[in-house]
C-alpha cells in the first residue's frame, strides 16, 4: 500500500512576486494617526530599531532594557543559537516612551495589545487590514 515513488517529485515550485510597499511619508502619517496609541507604539518601535516584529519586539520586556546605556540586550533571538549577543538601541525619545511602558507593565511584555497580550503576526495582520481598508489605502504589511 506505499507509493514506490513520491507524486510530487516532479512539481515545480511558482515563482512569487515580492510583496514590498514603501509608505510615503504622508501614508505612514496616516497609518500613525489612525491606529490606536498601543499599536502606535509597537510601530515606533519597529521603524526606530530594525526590531523584528514578533521574535523581538512583541517580546521586548523591561528587564531586557538596560536603560543607562540606551538598549537591549536579547537573549532570545534569530541567531541565539550562533553564540551571537543582540542589542537593540533606541533613541532618547523611544527610550522615554519605554520607560513610561514599564512603569505600567513592569513584567512581561512591554509593547501590548488592547487585551493586554503582546502583538501577534495574527492581530497585526487583522488590525493592518483593517487599518487600511478604513483609510482606504492599498494594503501593505
């Protein structure tokens, strides 16, 4: 009852167009503005820092900050298993808004949803949708 060969072997894989959007200035004005202050602030984040999204920023807490030298370090991370240290800087700015972060959610994650939970692909996603269907954008992620 096994196949002697796989059926698949011979299927080739399409080929995927990119799916790479910049935002104008006045896009990202926008988007800015007509989100909430929470996913507001998972945004800053992730265009003041190179953070990725949901490995590192959704998971950013405030005892990885150390807020004298301006960054993070993370342990957890792409390349944690290369014996590799990642650190995230922010500037003075960011850095304050953190710092107000903290003071509300001193454990856990520091970047959190209107339920209080840290952002997902999944939230992000549903909320970017609907983000830009309200502000009649073409969609982007």
């Amino acid at each position: 009852g096994y196949l002697t060969a796989s059926p698949l072997a011979t299927l080739r894989r399409r080929k995927i167009a990119r799916r790479e959007r910049v935002l104008t200035e006045a896009e990202v004005a926008r988007v800015l503005r007509g989100v909430s202050a929470d996913f507001r602030d998972f945004l800053t984040v992730l265009s003041q820092t190179g953070c990725r999204p949901f490995s590192e920023a959704a998971k950013l807490t405030a005892a990885q900050v150390r807020w004298a030298e301006g960054r993070a370090v993370l342990s957890e991370h792409k390349n944690a298993g290369k014996g590799k240290a990642r650190a995230v800087y922010f500037s003075p700015g960011l850095l304050e808004e953190l710092r107000g972060l903290a003071e509300r959610h001193p454990t856990g994650p520091l970047l959190r949803n209107r339920l209080g939970r840290a952002w997902t692909k999944s939230n992000v996603g549903h909320y970017l949708k609907r983000v830009c269907r309200e502000l009649e954008l073409e969609p982007f992620t």
